[in-house]
C-alpha cells in the first residue's frame, strides 16, 4: 500500500450515516438496512438504496455516480447486495439488486452488474 493511501485509511473517520444526502455528497435510501464497513471511501453524487439490505466490506471504493439499488422498479426487482472487501468499483457503475461481489474485484467505469462476481475478478464493461 502506498504511503499516501496508508494515511488516508489511518485518518479514515466514519461518515455520518442519514438517509438523504450526507456531508460527503453521496445520497442513501433506507440507512438502517446499511452495513457499512472500515476504511470505505464512497464519492459524490453516487446513490445507495439499501431498503432490502446493503453490505459494503472494508477497504471498498466507490467512483462518483454510482447506482447500488437493492430495489429497483426495472424488473420490479429487489434483493440484498453484499460488496466483498478490497473492491473497487469504477464511476457510473449501476449495481443491481440481489448482487455479490467478491473480495478483491475491480469493477471498472461504466459496468451493469445484475449477476454475481466472484473474488478477485476484473470486469470490464460491455461494449
């Protein structure tokens, strides 16, 4: 880990949890159904419906305008999502309701994810 990042997970303080925006600029829905882990860093504009369950692990990235949506009215669909830890997940990534992801997965920019990933896998989005 570089020392830049080592800094950031030492200083890491855990964001006021709220439905609606918090101070960090990401938006939740259904806060209470929330596990959020250590180390997390979720950037703006990204929106986490967690009305049927969201767990997040430690040390997960989140890029800006993402969708987690554990209930979705596409498909009238609804499920709990689970994000393993170390994951990365790129900016306009939509993640769909009922997903795994695993450890250590990089999901890059601009990915649907409607099925399970397992760990340690890199998915690219499909062109």
């Amino acid at each position: 880990m570089n020392e830049r990042k080592k800094e950031w997970y030492e200083n890491w303080k855990r964001p006021d949890l709220v439905n609606g925006f918090n101070e960090r600029g990401y938006w939740i829905d259904g806060v209470e159904r929330l596990d959020f882990g250590f180390g997390i860093d979720v950037s703006k504009f990204t929106y986490i419906n967690a009305t049927n369950g969201v767990k997040i692990g430690d040390y997960v990235q989140i890029g800006q305008h993402c969708s987690i949506l554990s209930s979705s009215t596409i498909g009238d669909k609804g499920g709990r999502i689970e994000i393993g830890n170390n994951t990365l997940i790129g900016s306009h990534s939509i993640i769909m309701p009922g997903v795994r992801i695993g450890n250590n997965c990089v999901i890059y920019a601009y990915s649907y994810i409607d099925k399970d990933i397992e760990d340690g896998i890199k998915f690219f989005a499909k062109k």
